[in-house]
C-alpha cells in the first residue's frame, strides 16, 4: 500500500517544485473528474493552477494579528498562551510557531494554498532560503483545511547541518520528544558531497479521497490480506531490570519492538529513546522520559550481561 509519494529532483529549487506541483495536481483532476473542479463534503474545490502562495509569517499574521518575525521563545510561548493554545516549557521556537499555524491557521485553507518561507527553527533538514537565512525553502500545500504535500531545497551544507543537529539536542534535553538526535553518517555522507536537490511528499490517500470527493480515509485505503498474527517472545519486567529498566518502561520498550533485554543489548541508544518518548506522548502514558545518557545505559547494561551470559 501507498500511503506517500516522493519526488526528488536535481539542481531545481522549490520556487520550481510549487510550479510541478500545481500544474501536476491539475492535470491529475481534469483526468481524473473531467475538470479542473471536485466538490468533497461542502466544499467545491478549485485545482486550477496557479494556486495561492503565503508566507508562514503571513498566515499567522493574517488570521491571529500576531507577528512571529524577530519573537524570541518565550515572547512565542506567552502568545500561544494567549491565543488559547496548550504549549509547555519543552518547546523550542519551532514547535511553537508550529503549533500556532496548525491550531488558528491550518484548517481554514480549503483552496489549494501554499504556505512558504518556514522558519529555520522549523526545517532542520531544509537549505536556508537564499534571500533570507532566517527562512528556509520549504513550502507545504493546505487543501480542504489538511496538508498535502510537504517540499524543501535539501540541506547540503554540512557545517550548517551538524549546527541543526546540536540545536535539535538542546530541544531534546529540555523534554522535546520530537527532537532529532546527531546522525553523524548522515553528516559524513554530505561531507563527501551530496548535489543541489528538492524534494517533496505527497499524501497519497488524501490525494485520492481528494480527487474522489471522498470525506473519510476509510472509503480509499487498501488493507492487505491479513496475516497469521506471530507471538513474538517477551522478556518479564524482572529481566529488564537486571539492565535498569524502570518497570512501568518496559511496556512502551515491547511496543517498540524490543522484546527481550538481548534485542535491547543490540539497540540504537539514540533511535529507542526518540522512538519510546514518542510513544509516551502518543499514547499519553504520562510517563517522565528518560534521559539520552539513560537509554545508553540500559543498552550498555544489557549488552554486558549478554556478553556475560555468552562467557
């Protein structure tokens, strides 16, 4: 099943990705309908290209009178505050800014509208914009008051990625479960060069309940057979504790997919604690995330008794 499409492309910028995307889009709907209309639900929908273009800045400004341009972090988190919108001392400028466009801002773009020029604190994987280096070149198309396409110039510069990186860290040591971790073969890998590429996602269920008029997901998803399901085995809260796993973690360590202290001993420190601290948050567990230093822990604690138990 197809849930994304991904299109990269060399040496074309985002400016030139907006242009393929609408005139994509289009195409797409007077094939598909006969024009270049659709109507979902209550709303008739125009894919006629071109397509509105706004800034980030703009949007947020448009519809709540509040300028993000120049807002430090806590000038941010008072005004989310005060806009109603429930943020915490974990989030970073970019979550925050995030958070006012998805809460008074996304869901009124019915037509196809490009919102562009994100912030930097937002793209940690996006170019800086070549007119401004506070914005990156990233743009994502609201249609129906949802995201359909997420696109950026990728980010080539390794020096200004590792940058990136370091700040996702702090986010990360302040309680950001979202934080992205240092991938130092990734850094390495643009070091040794990587060309002037952009690239974008598209959502390819939404697409499609789009071009269909459908309103709910259900009506265009395709399930595959289903499968014998496999019991895999579990270790006991007792076992991970050898290893200094809190009780109430070993739960959320199964749900990710480690199930036994010898598969934890063979973990990715750095992926496992951004993977159960999103699933803390996801499911609400209430849990108080761990430390990085206390995930690598317990797989060093667990790779020492593996290697004990193999002597």
């Amino acid at each position: 099943e197809f849930t994304c499409m991904e299109i990269y492309v060399a040496y074309k910028d985002y400016n030139w990705m907006m242009d393929f995307t609408e005139r994509m889009l289009e195409k797409i709907c007077m094939d598909v309908n006969g024009t270049t209309e659709v109507k979902v639900g209550d709303n008739v929908i125009s894919f006629k290209a071109p397509f509105k273009r706004i800034t980030m800045r703009d949007a947020i400004l448009e519809h709540t009178g509040f300028d993000i341009n120049g807002k430090n972090e806590e000038e941010l988190r008072a005004a989310a505050r005060g806009m109603g919108i429930e943020v915490d001392d974990t989030m970073g400028k970019g979550k925050l800014i995030d958070e006012m466009f998805g809460e008074k801002c996304e869901g009124l773009y019915i037509q196809p509208t490009f919102i562009t020029d994100y912030p930097i604190e937002m793209s940690p994987l996006t170019k800086r914009h070549r007119d401004n280096p506070e914005l990156t070149e990233r743009f994502e198309l609201m249609v129906n008051g949802k995201e359909l396409a997420n696109a950026y110039s990728e980010l080539n510069d390794p020096i200004d990625q590792y940058e990136r990186f370091v700040e996702q860290m702090r986010l990360a040591e302040k309680g950001d479960d979202e934080a992205m971790i240092i991938d130092k073969d990734f850094i390495r890998a643009l070091e040794y060069g990587m060309p002037p590429t952009s690239g974008m996602g598209i959502g390819m269920d939404r697409l499609v309940m789009l071009m269909t008029g459908q309103t709910t997901i259900q009506e265009v998803l395709l399930f595959p057979q289903m499968r014998p399901e496999k019991v895999e085995k579990r270790d006991n809260a007792e076992a991970y504790a050898t290893a200094g796993v809190p009780a109430e973690w070993v739960p959320v360590l199964q749900k990710a997919g480690v199930y036994t202290v010898a598969q934890l001993a063979t973990a990715n420190p750095g992926k496992l604690f951004q993977d159960i601290c999103g699933l803390n948050k996801k499911f609400k567990l209430e849990l108080k995330n761990p430390s990085q230093e206390d995930v690598k822990n317990w797989v060093a604690a667990s790779a020492s008794q593996k290697e004990e138990e193999a002597e």
